[in-house]
C-alpha cells in the first residue's frame, strides 16, 4: 500500500525551466514597450496575472535585493479602473503593495464617469464590468498614455488567443482583429498616429499553470482570496455565486457555506470561486493540472453570454 506523499514533494519533479525562457521574453517585451512609448502605463488591478507582470517588471527595471525584494522606481505609473463593485480585500491588497513599493498609481473611478453621464447603468445591480472600457479609455485621454501593459495571456479565453503581443488600438480606442500588425522574429511595429495606443501583453505565451509555478517559485504575494476560505454562495446556472451586497440571494435560492477559492479577481457582480481546499501556490499548482476548463469559463458570469462576448468587448475597447 502507497503512503501518501505532500505536494510539496511532488512539485519539485515538474520540469520548470520553461519559466526562466518566459521570464526573459517578458522581460524583454517590458523593456521593448518603455523604449518604444513616451508615456506607457502598467495595468495592476491586484489580480494574480497583474502581480506577476508587476514582479517582472521590478526584474527589468530596478536593482534586486535579493529576497524578492528590489530597489528604485519603475519607469511608468501602474493604473487600475475601479467599478466601485471590487472585493474589498482586493483593493486594501492594492493599495498596500503600491504603498510598498513606493510607485504612483492612477485610479479611473467607473462613479466617475457615472456621474459625469458617459455610463449610465440600467439599474443599480447591473454588471459594471463591461462598462470599465468606458472609464479605461477616459483615462488614457486624461492622461495622454500611448500603450497600456496588461496580464492578458492567451489561454484565457478565444478573443485572447487571436491578440498579438503588442495589440493596436485606434483613435477610439477600438481593437480590430482582421488589421493586427505581424510579429515575424520578435519584430514589432509600434508606429502609432495621434489619438492612437498600444496594449502590450508580456505573458501572452504564459498559461494559468505557468502563472502559478512562477507565483510558487517567485513567492509573489496575492490577496487571500486566491487560497481557501469559507463563504457565503448560492448555486446559480453551474457557479458558485458569492453573496454580496451587490450580488444579494434570489428569490428561491439557498444560501450554503462552502470551502472555495478564487481563480480569478474581478468585478463582484460577474465573478465566482469554485470549491477547493487549496492553501498555497503548490497546492493550486497540483490543482491547476487537473482543471479542464478554463479559468474565465470556470468563474466568470459575463463570459457565458455567448461565445463571441469578450470578442465584442475587446473590439470596444476592453483589456
């Protein structure tokens, strides 16, 4: 009879030299997209995949400490839109890690632009997530940023894969799949005109597991709600629903205390966690390798509309 072995002492058998490949075309990428731009920005939200880019981005451009720890300043703000319907955990984690770090961060409020009249919402409980393109692209006008670096990665949904590295935006901020420029031998062009920017993705060629072994391997901190904790959900269409008070019960539905965690950190009103008894990066790294379904179509409310939603939001703008 087999005795159970940890995880811990299973992971080290995974062959992750791949990562240090990754680490460097990132690397590379931040370094080509601050050359490139005069005025770049780096998307940070809290969220796992921003936390990483956020850790290379501190590899390409400041001294390390050793110990995770690196000094001077990045050559660019980080910025985030804010729904107002964020888990506050998230947001205290951000505000914190800023704070850490010493960097300026720019906040779009979506309230803003609410009250301001260029979102207006249906009723009070409805979905802000894809009204942020709103507020994202107001920001970039207020503060003229030629190119947005973002923690897109390809294996997170159809429209993702179809992006190149550096994806072009036109003059309103609109994504056009059939004109993407091509990336023969890691050449870019990032000619833009007046009006126009850039998002670039320096994971692009990263997975949800490649995230996470490079987490394990980084010991880059995340909100806790990444790891197990019990919550308060409902079971609605196939997901766990958290109770919130912009996501309160319906009518008919049971409210049931599970182990859950999150796979990804958005908008309360279109994200959910799964069930899951994982409390380290090793753990989710040993979990991650037995998931079948992606981690948007695992969690995400806005995603199940149709298959071609995301695709419709990044032509308008989205992340």
């Amino acid at each position: 009879m087999n005795a159970p072995v940890s995880v811990d002492k299973l992971l080290p058998e995974l062959d992750r030299r791949h990562l240090d490949w990754l680490e460097e075309e990132a690397i590379f990428i931040l370094r080509e997209t601050a050359a490139a731009f005069e005025r770049p920005a780096l998307l940070f939200s809290g969220g796992k995949d921003s936390c990483v880019v956020l850790r290379l981005a501190e590899k390409a451009f400041k001294n390390s400490q050793g110990n995770g720890q690196f000094k001077g300043r990045l050559p660019f703000p980080l910025l985030h839109v804010d729904t107002g319907h964020n888990f506050p955990e998230v947001i205290e984690f951000r505000d914190r890690r800023v704070a850490e770090m010493g960097e300026r961060l720019v906040v779009g409020h979506l309230e803003d632009s609410i009250k301001r009249g260029t979102i207006r919402l249906s009723h009070p409980l409805e979905s802000r997530n894809g009204h942020q393109t709103v507020t994202l692209l107001e920001a970039i006008e207020e503060h003229r940023f030629d190119v947005l670096i973002g923690g897109a990665r390809r294996d997170e949904e159809k429209a993702r894969a179809k992006e190149r590295i550096f994806s072009h935006r036109d003059s309103f901020g609109q994504w056009q799949p059939k004109e993407q420029r091509p990336e023969l031998w890691t050449l870019f062009n990032t000619r833009i005109k007046p009006g126009e920017h850039m998002r670039a993705f320096p994971i692009s060629n990263w997975t949800e597991l490649d995230v996470w072994l490079y987490i394990a391997r980084e010991n880059i901190p995340l909100p806790h709600l990444y790891y197990k904790h019990d919550r308060d959900v409902v079971r609605r269409k196939g997901l766990l629903v958290p109770v919130t008070d912009v996501t309160p019960v319906q009518a008919g539905e049971t409210v049931e205390k599970a182990q859950v965690r999150f796979r990804t950190v958005g908008d309360m009103t279109c994200t959910c966690p799964v069930e899951s008894d994982a409390a380290t990066p090793a753990e989710i790294v040993a979990e991650t390798l037995t998931v079948t379904v992606s981690e948007r179509g695992a969690t995400r409310m806005d995603d199940r509309t149709s298959d071609a939603s995301m695709e419709r939001r990044k032509k308008e703008g989205y992340f």
